[in-house]
C-alpha cells in the first residue's frame, strides 16, 4: 500500500500544493484510507523532530551568509578572486568559481550564494562582455560548491538524519568541494579555448594589486580559516561556531561600515523566513518518513536492491540514477528527509560509509538543484539576472558533463571523502 | 466583500509583524546566549548549563512562527508544474482544493495536538533555571503556528473561491501578504 502514499504525494506536489503541506498531508491522509496506525502517533512525533541541537546550526549559518551578503563581503571576495585568476583564459567566469569557493566558507545554502554573490558575479561578468544567459548559469553552477565545502545546511539535516557527525561530514566535503571547482574551471577553459564561449580576459595583475585585494579580501577570508580550524580544533561545536560566525559577521559589517542597522534587520528578516521555510520541511516531513520506517520500506527497499545486485558498485550507480531523477522533480531537503532513512541503512548493509554516502547524496542532490524542470537555482538565477528560463538552461546543460563525471569519481574513490576526516581525526 | 478581504489582509500583515518581532528576538537571543556560552566556557571555565536545552527549544519557536510568516509572504517550496498556465478560473479552482486540503491538514493536526499537549504538559524541562512543560516548547508553539497558519489559508481559501467565481480578473489576488494599501 505505501505505492498509494507516494501517489497522493505525487498528486499533491504536482497540484503546486507548497511542500511543507503536500508531505503530512499525503501521510495523513494515507493514514485516514489504510487506517493503520492512530494519526496522533506520527502527529507526535512533528514538534519533537526538531528537538536537536545540532539543527540549530542551520539557521546561524543562514544569518551569517545573510550578513556577509549585506556587508558588501561579496564585492570584496569577486575583487580578490579577480585578482587572482581573471587573467586566465576564461577570465570572470574562472573568478565566479573561485569566489563562490570562498564564499562558501561563510554560507550554508546554494540560495544564499547564487542571490548574493550572484548578483555581483553576474553585473560584472555582463559588464566585460559575458552574455547575460551564460553569467547566469555559471553562477548557479558554481553556488552549488557552496553546500559541499563546509559550513553547509544540507549536510547537517543529513548527519542529524543519519546519525553522523557533522564535524566528519563537514571535513569529508572540503576536498571534493575544491575538485569540483577544479572540474568546472578546467571545463570553462575548454569552453573559452574552443571559442564556445565569449570570455574576455583581464589584464594580469601585479602582485602588489592582488596583495591589497588580499588585504582588503582578508577579514572575509578569515571567515572560513576561523571555521575550520574550530571544527579542527574541537574549539566548539558546529552550532557555537555558527553564533560566533553570526558575531564576527556583525562586528565586521559595523567596522568597515558596510551594515546598517536597516540591512542587519533584512537579514534578521530574512533568516526567520528561510529558517521557516527550510526547517519546516523537517518537522513536516516526520509523518511521512514515520510512515515509511512504520511499513518496513528500508527493510523492502534493501531486499529489491540486494536482488538487483549485492555489489556495492553498481547499487551505488542505482541509488544515484535513482537520486538524479528525484532530484528533477522534488525539493533537496524533502528527498533528504525521506531517502536518508530508508537508504542509509541499505548502504551499511553493503559496507558504505555512511559520510562518504552523504557527500554523494548531498552532491547528487545539488546537482537536481540544476536541472530541469524544477532546478530552484534555476529559477533563482532568472530572477536574478534577468533572463529567461529556456536560454538560461541552454547555457547550464553543457555543465552537466562535468557534474556527471564528478559525481562518478566522488562515488567511486571513497578516499577523495574520507582521507580529510580519517587523517584528521586520526582512523 | 473586496473591503473586507483587505482589511483581512491587513489584519494578518499586523500579526505577522508581531510575528517577525518575536522571532527576532529570538534568534538574536540565540546568538547571544550562544556567544556568551563560548566566552564564559572559555573564558572563565563556567559554561552556561542549560544553553543547549534552550537552544534546540528556541529553534522549535523560531521554525514554527518562521514557517507562519512564510506562508503569508508565499515563501514556501512549490514545485512550479502546470497549474499557472491554465485559465485563469481553472487556475483559481484549483488553488481553491489545495487551499482547502491546507486547511483539512491544519485541522487534523490542531486536532491531535490537543491531547499531546497534555501528555506532554505532564513532563518538565531538565537544565533550564525554571521547570517549564515540555508542552511549552513542542507542542505549544505547534499548535500556534498551525492556528496562525489556519487564519492565512482560510484567507487564500477565500481568495481562490473569489477568483474561481468571479469574471473579471483581479491580480490582487493570492499575492503574497506584504503590506495592503487601504
């Protein structure tokens, strides 16, 4: 019968009913028909699934992102990044990529990047000749870094879901964070040698230029260095380094005079409302996985699965097919919510790590955040370049060959994930 | 009937004032209660006991009246499919149903909160300087949050059923709750 609850889910979504609703209410009603468990059980259980203190961390880095954005961070980060690799073949869309790296140490969701530091990327980009279709697409393509190098959202609601550290899981995301960047650069290279692109490219800068880009970069920079050696460090826990980057965010944005209390007040504003829209789904979507862990689909699913094939390998190649097609259609944190429950176990049961599972699911899902017809970078990144949605997705397709190939690779070479923490954390 | 949906609207974008207020105050209140932990941990060697109890409780208030406001603004995660394109009417119709599920779904789970926040009543918090129910921070703010959002949707609902009936187009309609012009 649990065919029945993904229909109605289907049906729902599909009727643009917001998710946050389309999940208990599926759940609720396939109680109602089955009338197999009492609806107050699962009800119960929608309030006390947020009772983590872990998931606190999600809206800190949020509000910190949201301050540095308002802080006139990203202009500094683009200027540094320009300084740096603008002269390379490629040029400003080199610069995106690298500074949606760093930016990606101050911020904890791909949104946050491609509306903030986008909306730089994409004026400057225009502003040396870039189309505006292709600007935009490189700067969805590249928030997506954003969540794999840590601080990042996705990663916590997976190691709170999971039951992983998220120390572990943060570390497991920082190499193949800077491989991705690599792949996208290498392939931005090609594009603009085999003239597929127009990339005009910046005059090298002297040392002593990208010294005081540096110079005026550092205090942003200092963001992640502080992050990753408190996590290293065992200084405080994800959450307090969250506050404390929400505190640094603060201090600097009054000191270099960049915040207002006026834009401090839109970023608190727009905290509560994404902390509403992104940790709500959590609490929603406990019905439905209560369901699914209630009618024993991990169990069912892993029986299938193994039937297919016990190598580790090609159930892998599977579960990533599968992923990629849910992430077509449905929102990364609701596939999170319900695939993290009934898969992860599968995945021990065939001797995956489960942090190496989660920067595969965490990159798979990112890469739905891409791809039509409901990428929501997609959508962001028309509203805000100002494009159409058809060009723009004309000029994201080709990425995917990079991001396919990459998701291989991070699937297939466990230790691209697992070195960092292991070495670290001494395993 | 249009005076007073926009006076309805009005009424909500007050609450939701109030609303983005408290949940402010809230988060800033994380921030600080968070930061102090680290300096007096740090610091003094003295950590604040209870800042982790307070602030897996203070996300429960700050998501639940966050995703209240969502829902007026219209922020919440809608996979975009066909809906939009179809005549205006049909359009409205169908908004109306999935209003009216919204309201169905609201209905249940303010149902079956009301014996859970008795049960949950009978429990008290562990470290927190004063024994508060649990109720307080589960299934309290749940039950707010859900009311809230019952006020919001019956609003849309009504907004659908208007656009579903009436000839004329209005644009006015099921717009995100940002401050009415009267």
């Amino acid at each position: 019968m649990i065919w029945l609850l993904l229909i109605i889910l289907a049906v729902l979504v599909l009727l643009e009913m917001p998710i946050v609703f389309a999940l208990p209410a599926s759940a609720l009603m396939y109680l109602m028909i089955t009338d197999s468990i009492p609806p107050m059980l699962v009800v119960q259980r929608v309030a006390s699934g947020l009772e983590s203190y872990v998931l606190l961390a999600i809206p800190l880095f949020i509000f910190a992102g949201n301050l540095f954005n308002s802080a006139g961070i990203a202009t500094r980060i683009f200027d540094f990044a320009s300084a740096c690799v603008g002269h390379i073949r490629g040029s400003l869309a080199h610069v995106n990529i690298v500074a949606s790296v760093i930016f990606s140490g101050m911020s904890g969701v791909a949104q946050a990047d491609a509306a903030g530091l986008g909306a730089v990327e994409v004026r400057e980009m225009k502003k040396r000749g870039f189309s505006a279709e292709f600007s935009a697409a490189i700067t969805a393509v590249s928030s997506i870094i954003g969540p794999i190098i840590p601080p990042s959202g996705i990663m916590i609601i997976y190691a709170v879901l999971a039951n992983v550290s998220v120390p572990d899981l943060f570390l497991a995301g920082i190499v193949p964070g800077v491989l991705m960047s690599f792949f996208l650069m290498l392939f931005v290279y090609w594009l603009a040698k085999t003239g597929r692109i127009v990339a005009p490219v910046l005059p090298r800068k002297t040392p002593i230029e990208i010294g005081l880009s540096f110079w005026r970069a550092l205090p942003a920079l200092a963001a992640p260095v502080f992050l990753i050696t408190g996590i290293l460090t065992g200084f405080a826990t994800p959450t307090q380094l969250g506050a404390l980057t929400v505190v640094y965010a603060i201090f600097l944005g009054f000191l270099t005079r960049d915040l207002t209390f006026s834009s401090l007040w839109g970023s608190i504003q727009d905290t509560v409302v994404t902390c509403g829209v992104l940790v709500f789904i959590i609490a929603a979507a406990t019905p439905f996985s209560a369901i699914l862990a209630l009618e024993s689909v991990p169990q069912q699913l892993a029986i299938v699965l193994l039937s297919i094939s016990e190598n580790p390998l090609i159930v892998l190649l599977i579960v990533n097919i599968s992923l990629l097609i849910f992430g077509m259609v449905m929102d990364t944190t609701a596939i999170l919510l319900v695939a993290v429950p009934v898969l992860v176990p599968v995945m021990a049961a065939l001797g995956i790590d489960p942090v190496h599972f989660g920067i595969i699911m965490v990159i798979n899902l990112l890469i739905g955040t891409l791809t039509p017809p409901f990428g929501i970078l997609l959508f962001v990144m028309s509203e805000v370049a100002k494009v159409e949605y058809k060009p723009l997705l004309r000029q994201t397709a080709p990425f995917y060959i990079p991001l396919f190939i990459f998701l291989i690779v991070i699937t297939y070479w466990p230790a691209l994930s697992l070195s960092l923490p292991n070495y670290i954390f001494a395993r | 009937m249009d005076g007073i949906r926009k006076f309805v609207r009005r009424a909500l974008f007050r609450i939701a004032q109030v609303e983005m207020i408290f949940a402010a105050t809230i988060l800033v209140g994380i921030v600080f209660m968070i930061f102090a932990q680290v300096l007096l941990n740090a610091g003094l060697g003295r950590p604040i006991t209870f800042e982790q109890e307070a602030g897996a409780y203070a996300l429960v208030w700050l998501t639940f009246i966050g995703a209240s406001i969502a829902l007026k603004q219209m922020r919440h995660v809608t996979i975009v499919s066909f809906v939009g394109k179809l005549p205006y009417r049909l359009k409205h119709f169908v908004r109306a149903i999935i209003f009216a599920l919204v309201l169905w779904t609201l209905y249940i789970l303010i149902r079956e909160l009301s014996p859970i926040m008795a049960i949950e009543g009978r429990s008290t918090t562990v470290a927190l300087p004063f024994d508060f129910p649990r109720s307080y921070f589960f299934s309290v703010p749940l039950m707010i949050s859900c009311l809230l959002m019952t006020l919001t949707s019956a609003l849309f609902f009504i907004e659908a059923v208007v656009g579903t009936l009436s000839r004329a187009v209005d644009m006015t309609l099921l717009t995100p709750i940002k401050g009415e012009a009267r």
